[in-house]
C-alpha cells in the first residue's frame, strides 16, 4: 500500500485535556496500540518495521517534507506475519539505527488519525495525520491539519519537526 498525507507532530502539556476534545470529535477511538518501530539505516528517507502486541507487523518506508508546520509525507507499508524474519534480514543488511517503543491512542476523525503516544524515553506527544485522497492537495490536507490543530488546542510553539528517532 502506498499513500500521502500531511503531518503535524507536537509535544503535549496537557494529555488528559487533548484526549477529551479528541474523544468528543472523533468518529471512531480510542483504540489503544502498542508498538515497537525498529528504525534501519537508509540513505533517504526513513525505514521502519513496526511490531505489534500480537506478533504482527508492518515494513514502513517514508519521506516526510522537513518543516515546523503541517508537511506532506510519502509512505509505503508492506504488512507482514512474520516481522521477526524481515527483522533478521534488515539487520544483517542495513544495520539498526534504534528502537522506538510507544502506547498509541488513535482516534479516527474524517480521513485524519489522531494519535495520542506516549513514547518510552521522550514524553506524550500528539501526531496528526491527515491521509490525502487519490486528487487531493497538500493545500487541502494543510487546512484540515490547522482545523484540527485549533480544535485540539495545539499552538505553532507546541510543534517539532522530528521524528522520534532523531530526539532519542
């Protein structure tokens, strides 16, 4: 599968309050995930291989524009059975950058994610995803993500450009 989106990531100072306006304009959630992301070294972009709680897994590639703001990000994802196996092969070839280890709440709103991680080592954070429809501009993605961020009560200083990985 391969898609778009257009992301914010942002610290959280207050988790309880994010979590009740999510829960109150969500369409679907909480679901809470726990994962594991297993980074690797890559020339371009970032690859990962993310377990979770049941053995499953999901072989991510992706390229997010830098900025402090909404960005657009370019992604790909293979889903697997077998994570261990992949684990093993990525390993010997590329080399481990680090692990990220994370409990996600995620809340579905319209065609946006909204997670609510609080990751081993870093904190509580919340990430805004919004997936762009096949035509759909990073313009339009940008208005729904600023949209969000107001409702959510995310300001432009609560924001990070990135990645869990480059914070550890």
């Amino acid at each position: 599968m391969t898609g778009r989106n257009v992301e914010i990531k942002a610290r959280l100072s207050n988790p309880d309050h994010t979590a009740s306006i999510a829960a109150q304009i969500a369409d679907s959630g909480p679901v809470i995930i726990e994962q594991e992301d297993v980074f690797f070294n890559c020339s371009k972009g970032r690859l990962k291989l993310r377990t979770f709680s049941d053995k499953t897994g999901e072989l991510i590639y992706y390229n997010r524009n830098s900025g402090n703001g909404p960005s657009e990000c370019n992604y790909s994802i293979l889903k697997t059975s077998d994570p261990s196996l992949i684990h093993s092969i990525l390993t010997e070839a590329l080399g481990v950058r680090g692990v990220i280890r994370k409990s996600r709440t995620l809340y579905i709103v319209g065609q946006t994610r909204i997670h609510l991680d609080d990751v081993s080592d870093l904190g509580k954070f919340v990430e805004i995803e919004v997936v762009l429809h096949p035509g759909q501009t990073t313009s339009e993605g940008t208005d729904i993500a600023h949209s969000l961020m107001q409702q959510l009560g995310i300001s432009e200083s609560d924001l990070i450009d990135e990645a869990y990985i480059d914070m550890l």
